[in-house]
C-alpha cells in the first residue's frame, strides 16, 4: 500500500521547469530537496516541532499522572468525559481558521485593511455561535449519555461545568491569524501552555487524592489558560500590524468580497467536523461497547501513537499558508510539485515512528503509564500504521480546500466517514479492543483514496 502512495505522488511531484535552474548536489535532485517553499515548509513544521514535541511530552506526562492516580476504571470515565466534550465542541465549531487563510492571503499581502477587519468580525462570530451551540448540546446530552458511558450521578455537575470549556477550545480564528502571519513560533508556545498547566494542576489534584473531579477541574484549567493565550496572542499580532486601526463590530457588508465564503465555511466546518468526530467517536465507542477500562487502554495507545507521530503531522498546518500563496498566484505547477516531495517525505519520517513504536512501544507504555496500561500495546501498532497512512496523505485535502474545492473535500470526508462508523462499531463489537485499531487503519486507507482521486483531477484539469 505505501508503494503505491508513493509512486503516485512522485508522479504528482514531478519537477517543473523552474527546477532545472538548480545547482551544487545536481540540478533535478538540489530543485527536489532544496528549493525555497518546501525549505519554508520543513522550518515552520520545525518551529511548530520545538513547541509540539514539548507538548506531546508534557500532554503523555499528564495523562501519566492522572491514569497513576485514578486507575484503569476511573481514569476511562475521565477519558469518555473529556472525549463527549470534545465531541459536541467539534459538532458545532466552524473551522474558521481555514477560511481566514484562504479569504485573508489576498487582501493581508494588498494590505486592504478593511477588508482583513471584516473577514475577522464574521470569522469571529462564527466561532462564537459555535462555542455557545457546543455547549447547550453538550449540557442538553450529557444527561442522556452518561449512564451509558460510566460516569454516576455524583458526577454530572461536574460535567456540566466542564462543557463550558468549550469555549476556549473554540478558538479557529486566532490560529487561523497567526497561521496567516506565519507566526508559528507563538502556535508553538501556545500549544505547550495547556499541557504544562494541565499536568502541574494534575498533580495537585494526585497529591490532594481529589479523585475523577479534580482532575476535571486539572483539565478545564489546562484548556481555558491555552484558549486565552492564543486569543491574546493573535489579538497583539494584528493589532501590532495596524489591522485593528478602525476596527467596528457593526455597520457594514458582513461577506463582500468572500465569493462562496458561506458555502465555504459550512463545507470545511462538515469536513473537519467528521474527521474530529471520528477521532472521538472511536473512543466513545469503545467506552461504550466495551467499557470505561477498554476506552482508558484505547485512549492511552491513540495518545502515545499521536506522540510518536507528531513531528510528520505537523506538516499538515504548515502547509496550508504556502497552498493558498500559491493557489492565488495561480502556480499549479509548483504547487503540484510541492504538494507531491512534502508527501514522499512525510511518508518517509513517519514511517520511522512505526518502528519506534514496534520496538520500544511496550516498555515506554509500562514505564509511562504502569504494568495496567501494557494491554494497550497491540491496539497502539495498529493506530500509529494507520497514522503513517494518513501522514503520507497530509496535503491532499489542504489542496482542495486552498484551491476552492471544500465540497469536494466535503463528500471525500462524507464517504470515509460513512464506511469508518459501521466497521468500527462491528469490528469493536466483534473482536474487542483491536477491532478499534483495525478499523482505524481500514478508515485512513479508504480516506487516502476518497482525496486522492479528486485531487488527481484537480491538477490534471489545471495543467493540461
């Protein structure tokens, strides 16, 4: 399967004739490895690695914390609630960040203040309903769902403060901002933030013996100190740019100038939404099919998998500034170029994590987590390959949603996502915990061809 990944995008990597001018390791390998966009690419997922990387050490080191103080049983339950938060929050968030990049590139690089002030005030409010509808439907449901996951009565107040949360995980137009300015380095430190707050609270909570509600209120502080210090790092880019001068919340055409902005932004925000669900989903399945211990031991391995692919996933939002540049200017040749060496290499490093984790992945989890946590082995292998899949793929749907293709996107999504949810919960109820894992990977092979084909037509049709 990742030969033939490869071999198709080495076809969609081929060189254009600007790569011919290079010189010193050889004009066709020098243009392949070194030219100044995928060099630009590679930095900023480097910038975003220095804070990535200490947050996935910090994030597995929280996690350690409180699955040593609370145990399998109740560390679940604190996982499954985490993970229906988190879920009613992906529902009904705009991924709003994306139309800031693909509506504001023009106007920022023109500098058309107003126009850049108006893009900001609708992105704004969108995530702003959003926040507010996350949290009613998760207040709304928590009730319905909780017997059904394993949390008791006792906990549903706890519960209920904790969707309020929500809010600051809402925060897609500030990354979209500091995406959009290519401050990668504030998204870095702001991405540790959370972690480092959410492990020190952690082990307060540990040391006091507060049980499953203290570490509801170790995570709810984590999320909320990440959410403010992204807000107030985007809001002192733009306003140091002079992007603030005159700003007004009224008055005004809401969407002039953003042609197809509302189809846009319900097509990404469906998009993104089933990608995020499914992520969640698949522990709320388990949780529910199998119990909070099984969910605990699912959520562990998807959490070291993430970590040890982390570095190559990174790619994923660094790219999109460069596909929307490119997309503007009209440079489809150099954007399939682009599109094609990122994925080779991304593969290529990825693949690296797959055997990290086959030969390291036991010992790291009985170390970490404790001897309990070592049954998470076998279901983690299968999740870091299908994160190898899905890396190898990374800039397939950035090129369609940069280049105006959401709704293309959209109904990629719409089938992975149609064909994932009834396999896993067969697979789950069938053969355990590792029908999690294999369906995961059954999922990211079927995404990679649903965005794949598209995406072959999309540049066919440009460059012919």
């Amino acid at each position: 399967m990742h030969a033939s990944v490869g071999s198709v995008v080495t076809q969609m990597g081929s060189m254009g004739p600007e790569s011919q001018k290079s010189r010193g390791l050889g004009p066709v390998r020098s243009a392949w490895l070194f030219d100044d966009r995928l060099k630009k690419l590679f930095a900023n997922a480097g910038i975003l690695l220095g804070g990535k990387g200490l947050n996935a050490v910090f994030s597995l080191a929280a996690m350690a914390v409180a699955a040593r103080a609370l145990g399998t049983e109740a560390f679940g339950v604190l996982i499954l609630i985490h993970a229906f938060i988190q879920t009613m929050g992906d529902i009904a968030k705009f991924q709003s960040w994306q139309a800031v990049l693909r509506y504001g590139t023009g106007p920022v690089m023109e500098g058309q203040v107003e126009t850049v002030q108006r893009l900001l005030r609708f992105t704004v409010v969108l995530d702003g309903l959003g926040a507010v509808l996350g949290i009613g439907l998760a207040m709304a449901l928590s009730w319905w769902v909780g017997p059904h996951l394993g949390w008791s009565d006792d906990l549903q107040p706890g519960v209920m403060v904790y969707a309020t949360s929500i809010l600051f995980m809402v925060s897609a137009t500030p990354t979209g901002v500091l995406r959009l300015v290519d401050r990668f380095d504030l998204l870095s430190v702001q991405s540790t933030l959370g972690s480092v707050v959410r492990l020190a609270a952690g082990l307060v909570a540990w040391g006091m013996d507060a049980g499953t509600g203290g570490f509801l209120v170790a995570w709810y502080l984590g999320t909320t100190v990440a959410g403010l210090s992204l807000f107030y790092a985007a809001w002192r880019e733009v306003k140091g740019r002079g992007l603030l001068d005159g700003f007004r919340w009224w008055g005004g055409p809401w969407t002039a100038d953003f042609p197809r902005i509302w189809s846009f932004v319900w097509s990404t925000n469906l998009n993104a939404s089933l990608g995020l669900i499914s992520n969640h989903l698949s522990t709320l399945a388990v949780g529910g099919l199998l119990g909070p211990s099984d969910a605990a031991l699912f959520r562990v391995a998807r959490q070291v998998g993430t970590a040890l692919s982390k570095p190559a996933k990174l790619l994923v939002p660094a790219i999109y500034p460069e596909l929307a540049k490119l997309s503007t200017e009209g440079a489809i040749q150099t954007m399939r170029s682009l599109v094609g060496r990122a994925a080779l290499l991304a593969g290529a490093g990825a693949s690296l994590s797959l055997l990290v984790a086959w030969l390291g992945g036991e010992w790291l989890l009985g170390l970490v987590l404790g001897p309990d946590f070592v049954a998470a082995y076998p279901v983690m292998l299968w999740l870091v390959a299908a994160g190898v899949v899905s890396i190898a793929a990374f800039p397939l749907e950035p090129v369609l949603i940069s280049g105006g293709e959401a709704g293309t996107a959209l109904r990629a999504r719409l089938w992975s996502s149609a064909l994932y949810i009834p396999v896993l919960l067969l697979l789950v109820h069938q053969f355990g915990l590792i029908g999690a894992g294999w369906a995961r990977l059954f999922a990211t092979v079927i995404t990679l061809i649903a965005f794949l084909l598209p995406v072959l037509r999309w540049f066919r049709a440009r460059v012919a």
